[in-house]
C-alpha cells in the first residue's frame, strides 16, 4: 500500500457537491482516523490526487469545470503552485502519478494528453512538458510509475499500454499487439521485481511484462477493477472492483480471496428474520443478500439478472425469503441455499413494490406498481391468488400486517393509507394526506399507526376512525423514506432524504437521537429484535449498522 497510504499515514479524500462551488480536499491522519485539514482550490469536481514519495507534497488534479493541477504543501497545509493540466487542443487529464524516487516531478494524463511536471519550488511553479506519441492517440485512464523511474505505464479506453520514458518524453514500446485488454485497462500497478499488474474494465486481473504485455498469470475478478494496491513489495495485494467487492490476492499462488463486499446499487429494503438479530436480509437491484449482523459477513446472496428487488420478506418460520420483482413476479427463496422454492408469476401488472408475509405462514400480500393489493394463499405445493383489492390509484409503498393476521395497512403514492380486513377482505377505513406516504408501521398495542412520506411529516393515526391524532415535523429536508418501531413501542426510528437516523420518543414525540453516517438518502431502516441494533439502509449502496442507544 506504499503509494497510496504514505508512511506518515495520511489520506486524501474528495468531498464532491452538486453545486459548482469549490470542493474540498481531506487530509486525514489515518493512524489516528482524523481529520488534519480541509484544502480548498477546486472548483467541481476533483478527479485525482497523488502523494509524493517523501510525503512533502500532494498533488490534486481538477475535472472538466476546473481543468487545473494544483500542488500542496503537506507540512503547511497550503497551496504552493498550480497551472491548467492540459493544453488547449486536446482532452482533460484524468489520472495522475508521482515519481517513486523525487518529490519534484509528476505525470498526468488524459484524453490525448501525456504530461511530465517538473515542480519548481524556488519560484513556486511547475513546468510541463508534452510527451511525443507519434501517431498514437489514445485517451488514458490509469497511470503507473516503475519504482526506479525509469518507465511509466499508461492504460488506455482501447484495453492496450503505452510505455513511455520520463527523461526523453518519448514512447518507449505499446502492447499488446493481439487480444488487447476488454473495455480498457482501468488500473495498473509496477512491481519491484519487474513486470506490471494490469486490471481491466471487464474484471480481469493479469500480471505482465513488457515489450510482449501477453499475461504470465491471470484471474477473472467480478465486476470491472477500479483500483490495485500493493503491500509491502506486492507479495500480496488488494484488489477494488466496480461490483463493491474487494479481494485479496497472494503474488505466489495468484488466487483471489474475498475479503469485503456490499451492494453497489440503491438498497431497497432491509429486513430481519422474526426473533433473532443474528442475521439480516437486503435487496438491491438484481441481488437479494443475506449478512451475518455482528461480523458484518455476506453469508448467501441470491442473484437474479436484470431483474430489480423491490422489497423483501422473511417467512415468520424461517424457512422462505419472499421477494417483490419489477418483472411483475414474486419468488421465494431458501434462505440457507439460495434455491428458488416457487416463482408466482404476473402477480401484479406494473412489478411488484411491496410485499408482506402472515404469521401462520399461509398467506403473502403484495402490493404493485397500479396500486393493487393481492392476497395470496401458500400452500405446500400451490399458490392461489385469494382476493385483488382495487382501491389505490397509484404504487402501494409498503405493507404491515397486524399480529392476530387478522388486518393489515398499505400505504401508497397516490396519498392514502388504507386499512384492511383480512378475513372479510374488504376496506376497513382510509386515511387521506397530502403526501406520498412512503412507509407505515403499526404501534404494538395496534390502536394507532404512525405514517410517513414526502411532506416531511410523522403523522399517529387512530385506526378505529381513521382520524390524525397528532402530527410532527419529520425532517427540516427531505422525504421520510423508513421507519420502525421498537417492539414494546416506547420509541421509533425515522431516516430519509436529509441522511440522518433519528429516534424518537414516541409518547412524547420528540427527537432523543441522531445519527450522522450516510452519504446518500436513507431507503430503509429497521430495529433489530431485541433491540440491539438499528440497520439502515441507503440509495448509495451502503448498510449501515448503529448501536440502539437505550439498554434493552
């Protein structure tokens, strides 16, 4: 990990906002996980950044709105220097590299556009000059430097590499010649006893040499390889890919091990089995994972190809996972194999948004995107659809069953909440605001029910007459998009547009904690039985696990 966590361990990271405004650099100490200093000079986006080999200087590289190479001081926490990073008639720069040996030279390159900088710290500039490719033109993507500098490597969008000299700023030899790598080489690392780690757009992961580039070694990685890092001499090394996994790999033996993994898709739903926080299910995009809760370990993941999960369900005994589908079909799976049990095609016309389970096991509703309810009867051997209630205009949201099986409420986008007989099948009352409810949740004694959704509000409601009995303000932004409440309803946990986990206390209706973690909008949230942990689930992808702030 030597060039990208330097030895007096500090880590860069971007911090990118939606606004052209400028944007940060941190620098962070990574020993003691804290943050040193905010840089700021960018405007947009930041594409790359570099540290030289002595750690004095970092080097940052602007996108396309700000176009400029800009070098810092890391002692003074300042800018020394900085100039455009490419010439008028060609691309932007997109990858940047420092020398291994000086802390006064760099390469950056780009699209038609190969730089080597020399760092003049008594004037305070720095100084490019253009490398010469002839007639090859080529948009670079990843940039490597061998470790005397004698040679960097560029890997390019067209899967080949160029090998150029940095004192000469010539070409030095391109490969390979034949089977150039699949959709472009997106990462590429010099190994100190010769020869080069190629990771490719299309997940795979060859260690070769030059002039020839042909693999010596090679394994097929899933998901595109977005990053190479090396440690110690690249006896071993670590291995990011764009599917969210990250994989360690022995140089010897060139096997891979899968060592962290997450969902790389907006996370739709997060559910527990019914009694035990041991394990959770999540749904994302084509995958429907299940974790191990303390240890954070994938334990199965069940994948269906070009398919998106819309909300998942345990069977209260265990034995089934039920999941909603955008095709319109619920399938139920094993939860210990993976194995698909039984698929119930054309549940719903418009896929499938909401799905919940009974407690004797017997029944599975499911909402859709035309704002059906459909009651259907499990058997061993059969599915048979009981009953289609027709009342919403628009997608049902989500779907809470009340204990005795008995009732259940679904909320939708169309601005009611309607609450349901199961026996006799029918409405039992509907609850009108001026929202897109997005989720509900029954309080345990079953007299009230707490709602949620676009307008930023919680609303209690009476279920006897459907009457609002109080209303709070939710969020200051943002949608409310999950909410659970604890099983003895003393408090309940909010999270939505604004990133913010909240609890609160539910008689007094006030905010007790907040919890400050994701980066993207909260889709989910829930309390763990026994209300250990609360798991919330993002739209960037991320699951996070907090600790539930009172002892149960």
């Amino acid at each position: 990990m030597d060039d990208q966590i330097s030895s007096e361990a500090q880590v860069a990271e971007l911090e990118l906002d939606t606004v052209i405004g400028f944007n940060d650099i941190i620098l962070w100490d990574y020993k003691k996980r804290q943050l040193i200093a905010r840089l700021s000079l960018h405007k947009g986006k930041i594409e790359a950044l570099a540290f030289s080999p002595n750690d004095l200087y970092l080097v940052s590289l602007g996108g396309p709105d700000d176009g400029s190479v800009v070098v810092w001081s890391i002692a003074k926490r300042d800018a020394i220097c900085g100039s455009p990073a490419a010439g008028l008639n060609v691309g932007n720069a997109t990858t940047v590299v420092f020398s291994r040996c000086r802390d006064e030279m760099f390469v950056t390159a780009g699209n038609g556009t190969i730089r080597v900088w020399e760092l003049d710290l008594p004037n305070r500039k720095i100084w490019p000059t253009e490398c010469q490719t002839g007639q090859t033109k080529r948009i670079v993507i990843s940039v490597g430097m061998a470790g005397d500098d004698s040679f960097f490597y560029l890997g390019t969008t067209t899967g080949d590499i160029l090998k150029m000299n940095p004192r000469t700023k010539l070409l030095a030899d391109t490969g390979p010649a034949k089977d150039k790598f699949s959709l472009g080489v997106s990462a590429i690392r010099c190994l100190k006893m010769g020869g080069l780690l190629v990771g490719s757009g299309a997940g795979l992961l060859v260690f070769c040499k030059s002039p020839s580039y042909k693999p010596i070694k090679k394994i097929q990685l899933q998901g595109g390889i977005t990053s190479i890092t090396l440690r110690g001499e690249g006896h071993q090394f670590f291995v990011g890919t764009e599917e969210s996994h990250i994989y360690r790999v022995n140089f010897t033996d060139f096997k891979e091990t899968l060592i962290a993994t997450c969902h790389f898709e907006a996370v739709e739903d997060i559910v527990f089995p019914f009694g035990t926080a041991e394990l959770f299910a999540t749904c994302a995009k084509k995958d429907i994972r299940v974790w191990h809760t303390s240890s954070n370990r994938e334990l199965l993941r069940i994948t269906v190809p070009n398919m998106t999960c819309h909300g998942i369900d345990f069977m209260r005994d265990g034995r089934s996972i039920i999941s909603a589908w955008d095709d319109g079909r619920i399938r139920a799976f094993a939860p210990e194999t993976g194995r698909l049990i039984y698929v119930i095609n054309n549940a719903h016309r418009i896929g499938v948004t909401a799905i919940a389970t009974t407690s004797d096991c017997k029944r599975v509703i499911s909402g859709g995107g035309e704002g059906e309810v459909r009651v259907w009867q499990i058997g061993c051997q059969t599915q048979k659809l009981e009953e289609a209630l027709k009342e919403h205009k628009s997608s049902v949201s989500c779907i809470r069953v009340k204990k005795n099986n008995e009732e259940c409420v679904t909320a939708s986008t169309d601005g009611t909440c309607i609450i349901w007989d199961l026996v006799r099948l029918r409405r039992n009352q509907m609850i009108l605001a001026n929202t897109l409810f997005q989720c509900v949740c029954y309080h345990p004694e079953e007299f009230q029910i707490i709602t949620s959704g676009t307008d930023r509000k919680i609303a209690y409601w009476e279920i006897f007459d459907g009457s609002v009995i109080r209303e709070l303000e939710g969020s200051l932004s943002g949608a409310i998009n999950g909410m659970d409440i604890t099983q003895e309803g003393v408090h309940f946990v909010t999270g939505g547009n604004d990133h913010l986990v909240k609890v609160w206390d539910y008689n007094e209706g006030e905010v007790t904690h907040v919890g400050v973690g994701h980066s993207g909008n909260i889709t989910r949230i829930r309390i763990s039985p026994g209300n250990q942990y609360i798991v919330s689930v993002s739209a960037d992808g991320a699951i996070l696990r907090w600790k539930y702030p009172y002892a149960s």
